[in-house]
C-alpha cells in the first residue's frame, strides 16, 4: 500500500493552491480531487514521495478541470442532479479524484496504441 506521507500531501497541497489560482479552478472541485487522490492511494502499490505528490496532483486536477464538465451533463441528463446544488459537482470531483490514477495510464495507453492510417 501506498501511505500518503505529510510530506508528499502538503507538496501536492500547496502544488494544487498555487496551480488553481492561477487556472481559474475552483478550489472546491481542487479539493475533492486531493481528497480522492488520497483515499485512492492507500489501494496502489509503494511509491516514492515524488511520485506520491505528482498522482495528487493529477487527481486534484483531473477533477478540478473536468468536474463542471461532468456535473453539467449529470444535470441535463438526469435533472434529478439539479436538486443536489453543489454536492453533485463536489461528489463528482472526489470520484474523478479517485478514479484519476487508472483514468490517466489507460488513456495514455490508448494515445500510445492508436496508429495514425495512412
């Protein structure tokens, strides 16, 4: 298992403030990201504190740019989402936050394996 160290957190943590402020994201979706990221850690093998702080990073991220992208199809699809308010984006965030450190491998795997035809 991969403990998330206090090292690691607070560098992915200030990594994330700095990034999001001046990016425009909100630090809400930021936030659920990180949380996500975290709780999906204790599942992945040991990693270094580098390594540890980059994966945060990228869920933070994932979720921060496309959780309003999400939320906004959950609520045209299903207008049950839109009495959730900001619950739904805050809960889509901490899954895409989740979900960051198999979406990400996968969807380079896939860029890598597509063949351009000529």
């Amino acid at each position: 298992m991969a403990e998330p160290t206090v090292t690691g957190v607070a560098i992915a943590a200030s990594a994330i403030t700095i990034s999001g402020s001046f990016l425009g994201v909100g630090y809400d979706a930021l936030l659920a990201g990180l949380a996500g990221g975290v709780i999906s850690l204790s599942y992945l093998p040991t990693m270094t504190k580098k390594r540890v702080a980059g994966s945060l990073i990228t869920s933070s991220l994932l979720a921060g740019f496309f959780s309003p992208v999400f939320t906004m199809a959950a609520e045209n699809s299903f207008p049950a989402f839109l009495k959730l308010g900001n619950f739904s984006h805050i809960t889509i965030a901490a899954f895409l936050g989740m979900g960051a450190q198999v979406i990400i491998p996968r969807v380079l795997k896939m860029l890598s394996d597509f063949e351009v035809k000529k």
